[in-house]
C-alpha cells in the first residue's frame, strides 16, 4: 500500500537521454499532477539524463556497476543513494540494469517500469521486434511494479498500439515509445495523488 506525500516525492533512475525523466518533469511543473521529482540517479556518466535533471536544479548521483566489487555492492549504494531522498514512488525511465535484492527490500512495490509490449507477452530486451516476428496485430505497453524478475511484476496499466503492415521493429518500437511516455506520465501522476495498494496480482488505485 502507497499512501504517498503531497506533493509524492519520485526518485526517477536513468541510463541515456532521459526523454521519459523530461516528459515527467514537464508534468511535475504543474502543481495539480501532485507529484515533485526530488532526485536523479543514473548508472552511467555524462548521459542527457543527468543533464536534464541538472538543467531543471535537480540533484543527480551516479552508480557505475565498473565501480564496485559486485553487483551487490553496487546494488546496495544505489538503494542507499536512492533512500537518501526518502521517495514515496521510485521511476526506471529507461534505466538499463536490473535492480537487486536489497533495493527491492527497501523499494520493493513502490518502485515502477515500463516494457514495450503487452506483459506477459514478449519479455526481455526485443519486446518490439519479438511481436513484429510473431505476428501480432496489436502490441503497446506495460506499466509494472519492479520485482526480482524480468519484465514479470504486477501490471499497473498498459496500453495498446496497432501493429502496421509496414512496420519495422525500429518504427514499430518509435510509436509504443510515444504511447508508453504518455501512459507512464498519466499513471505516475495518478498513483501520486491517489495511492494505491497491491492485491495479489491486482493494482487497486486509492490509499
């Protein structure tokens, strides 16, 4: 359960040119969505996603997995970094590794992701490509709370996008982009100012 702070305080993790981490900034201006993005945290140097953040007086750390003896250790700074800015929601927009298992003992049902196909279908890195091979008419995107595994958490919402007879997995991949920036703005900003609880299987908005 998720009763968050008003504004709700989102910690958002990035790996390149942060365009999700910009659509949420964009939104976080306006008071009404409810929500403030208090930090920025990154798995790489010198990416746009810092820049961004720094460009809007956001304050940013860096993890690099290189920089640590294991990736436990590596993944334990980053939930410590992470807990600093006491976050009621954390955001992987774009954020390439996969979180372990002491950032889920503190983070766990309250950090969100997105993938670039209907959960459960097409998991792992070529969700766009894998549908456009399968066949598939329709594809789009989920919105998922982050657990141990791969594209495998509770759904929070998804959305669809047609499948064109034309499409390659590039053009295919470029429109679900547009849509999952859409959903994860609209869905982020709702969880932020209503709650929610996680049943089962089952997201239920409201505190």
């Amino acid at each position: 359960m998720l009763t968050p702070s008003a504004p709700a305080r989102l910690v958002v993790l990035v790996s390149g040119a942060g365009t999700n981490l910009q659509a949420l900034l964009d939104a976080c201006a306006d008071p009404a969505y409810g929500a403030e993005i208090v930090a920025v945290g990154a798995d790489r140097d010198g990416v746009e996603g810092l820049a961004r953040a720094e460009r809007a007086g956001v304050a940013t750390f860096v993890h690099r997995i290189a920089d640590f003896d294991s990736r436990a250790a590596w993944d334990a700074a980053l939930a410590a970094s992470v807990a600093e800015h006491a976050p009621d929601l954390v955001v992987l927009a774009g954020f390439m590794k996969l979180v372990g298992a002491d950032f889920l003992e503190r983070f766990g049902g309250r950090t969100l992701n997105t993938h670039p196909a209907l959960s459960p279908a097409f998991p792992g890195m070529r969700g766009p490509a894998d549908a456009l091979e399968y066949g598939v008419k329709v594809t789009g995107a989920t919105l998922f709370v982050v657990d141990a595994g791969v594209d495998t958490g509770v759904i929070v919402a998804q959305t669809t996008v047609p499948v064109e007879d034309d499409d390659t997995a590039e053009s295919l991949h470029d429109r679900i982009k547009v849509a999952e920036r859409s959903m994860l703005v609209d869905v982020v900003g709702r969880l932020s100012r209503e709650g929610f609880t996680v049943d089962g299987r089952r997201v239920r908005f409201g505190a």
